[in-house]
C-alpha cells in the first residue's frame, strides 16, 4: 500500500476514476473495463496498489493463496515437465506470465539449474516485480521483466493462475435475449448492473433459465492466440481453475463463475470495495485449445492438476517430505482441495514429444 493512503482511500479514488471512466463512455461501461479498472488501474487497482496479496493466512494481510506459496513441491514436480519441453525444444529459456510473489520462478530456477540461461517475467504490476526480485534474489543474473510480450519467444512458457484474472465479458439472459451487462453509476452506492442489447452469445446458449448470467474470455482467448503468434518453437503449459465447455455454459450453473476474494473469504459483488479484492472467473478450456489450436499450435495435454503432477514425480517428491510439508503438498491433489478444480493445458509448437504430465489421465477427448 503506497505511504500515506488507507484501504478506504484507495478504494474511493479508484471509484471515482472508474466513475470519470463511466461517464465518458456515455454512462455505461462493458464489465470487461470495469475489471481492468478494478484490477489494473496503475497505483490503484488491486495488482497495481501494492497490496498484499498473495499469502497463506489471512493474518498476513493476505486474500488467497496459490498453489507455489501452498507447497514448494509444487514447483519441482513442474520442473521436470519443464526440463522435459527445454530438452524436447533444444532451449534455456522459460517464460512466465503473472509471478505473482516470485515463489513459482524461486522454485523453478532452483529445481532446475544450469538447464535455465535466461528466465523472462512478463508482469505488469510493479508492486509484485518487487517482491519477484527478493523471491529470485540469488538467481538476479538470469531474470529479467518486461512490460510486454516480446515479438518472437523460443522457450517454454509458464501460466499459473494468470487467465482467470483476465478481464472478461459478462451476458445476461432475460428470459428472452442475452444481454450484455455492464456498469453505470448509482444511488446510495457508486455502482449498479444494467443491461443493454448485444449480438453476444455463450458457446452453447440453449436451456439457460431466465436471470442466468455467463462470462465470455475475448481477452483470454486473445492472449492464446498472440502467444501462438510469438512462439517461434517450444512449449506452453497454463494452470487454472475453470472447465471444459460443456461443464462451463451447463444451464445448471446460471450464475456463472465470477468471485472475489479478500482475507481468504469470497463474495459475488465485484462493485463493492473495487481495488479491495480480487475479481476472478473460471476458465473456458474448451475455447482455449480451440484458439491456440486454430493460431497453429498442438493441444499436446490436459488433465487435472492432481493426475499432472504425480505424473510429475509428485508422489515421489511426497515420500520424502516431512509430515507438514506432506500435508501441504497433499492440497495441491485432494479433490477437495485444488486437485480436481484446477486443469493443466498444454501446447506446443514446432517440435514434437510427449509431455510426462500427461503420460496417465490425458483427458483432450473432454475439451
């Protein structure tokens, strides 16, 4: 949090720009630029206020937590399919897109060694590069930063929980048309859902009852296809929550899958506390296979998270933890916990082999 500004503060200059953002654009804004206000906006969205936000406990300050600050074992059981792509790509190169605390990057430079010459964070928040310096602190001669995708990458490139924060669009189904949904200003509270016409419709649009609401990922899809274009040979492995498409538009999930999270609790109402709190969505699988594959990649895996990494040499990784790290790690694979939520999607483009992460469980056919 920057010197001198409260939680209150932030939130109520944050809402104020969005409000500038509003009436500029004629009174009403798509939520997808409401997102990217709350979250991006520079000093003040959520990434951008310097926050804390990434942690383990609520006591830190912190309001979720990601699978490398849950367990380190996390990142060595990736390492192994990474060393297996950098070897299959004759590369040493890894990318990784939203470090978030640097934990994932710490985990994989040290799990993986001489293997990795260079090590590029693409990251927009410039709170967060500062803790990926510390994070990477002994590894500094090999990481660098940047602002924006690079024109051409050779490599492989690394997403954990990167996609699901990517600003989306909401639509809304009345009963008789899908709307979209959008924000305008409001009485007694600065912002409200209202609706206007729109072309826009989910992949599978039947069934859904009246007052159903879904999220269509443009950005996320965009984000697919201009990492198709840059990667010149290599290997792209995304980890997420989120769904194939048939799970995804089912009409039994009519709210959709928008959430927030702040202090480890979640809510449903991204127009309260905007800055305050995270604003995520579940991932639209199906879609991205479809888009990289479209753009000229191969869809060369996809699986749980839980079947990804004991393919990995997780449960190997296990037998030699002690008792509290065991029951860390074991988080990562529970049903319950994010073993089942979370998917791994994998690409690759201009070099052909299996990837070890998929060698049991492969489940491309449910895409």
């Amino acid at each position: 949090m920057h010197e001198g500004l409260d939680d209150s503060s932030v939130s109520a200059a944050l809402a104020r720009l969005i409000g500038v953002a509003i009436d500029r654009a004629g009174g009403w804004i798509p939520f997808s630029r409401f997102m990217a206000l709350a979250l991006y906006a520079p000093g003040l969205g959520y990434y951008a206020s310097g926050r804390t936000i990434v942690g383990r406990m609520p006591a830190s300050g912190s309001d979720f937590v990601t699978a490398p600050e849950l367990s380190p074992l996390f990142g060595r059981a990736l390492a192994r399919q990474v060393a297996q792509a950098l070897e299959a790509s004759g590369s040493d190169e890894v990318w990784e897109f939203g470090a978030g605390s640097g934990a994932l990057a710490a985990g994989l430079l040290a799990a993986l060694g001489n293997r990795v010459r260079h090590y590029s964070i693409v990251e927009l928040s410039a709170p967060l590069r500062e803790r990926q310096r510390e994070a990477t602190r002994a590894f500094a001669d090999r990481v660098r930063w940047l602002d924006a995708l690079p024109e051409s990458m050779s490599g492989v490139i690394v997403g954990n929980e990167v996609l699901d924060a990517m600003p989306v669009d909401l639509v809304h189904f009345d009963g008789a048309t899908w709307q979209a949904r959008g924000v305008v200003r409001a009485e007694g509270r600065a912002f409200a859902w209202a609706d206007r016409p729109t072309t826009a419709r989910p992949p599978l649009a039947e069934g859904f009852p009246a007052g159903s609401t879904t999220e269509l990922h443009a950005q996320a899809l965009a984000f697919v296809a201009t990492l198709a274009d840059r990667l010149a040979r290599g290997a792209i492995f995304l980890v997420d929550y989120g769904f194939p498409e048939a799970e995804y538009y089912h009409p039994q999930r009519s709210g959709g899958t928008l959430m927030c999270h702040r202090g480890h609790r979640a809510d449903t109402d991204p127009l309260v506390d905007v800055g305050l709190k995270d604003v995520t969505t579940h991932v639209d699988f199906s879609a991205l296979a479809v888009t990289g594959q479209d753009a000229g990649l191969d869809v060369v895996g996809y699986t749980s998270q839980a079947r990804f990494l004991l393919n990995c040499g997780l449960g190997d990784l296990l037998a030699e933890a002690g008792p509290a790290a065991r029951s860390d790690a074991l988080k990562l694979i529970h049903e319950h916990e994010m073993g089942e939520l979370f998917k791994v999607l994998a690409f690759a483009k201009g070099t052909t082999f299996a990837p070890i992460g998929f060698a049991a469980g492969d489940r491309r056919h449910r895409l």
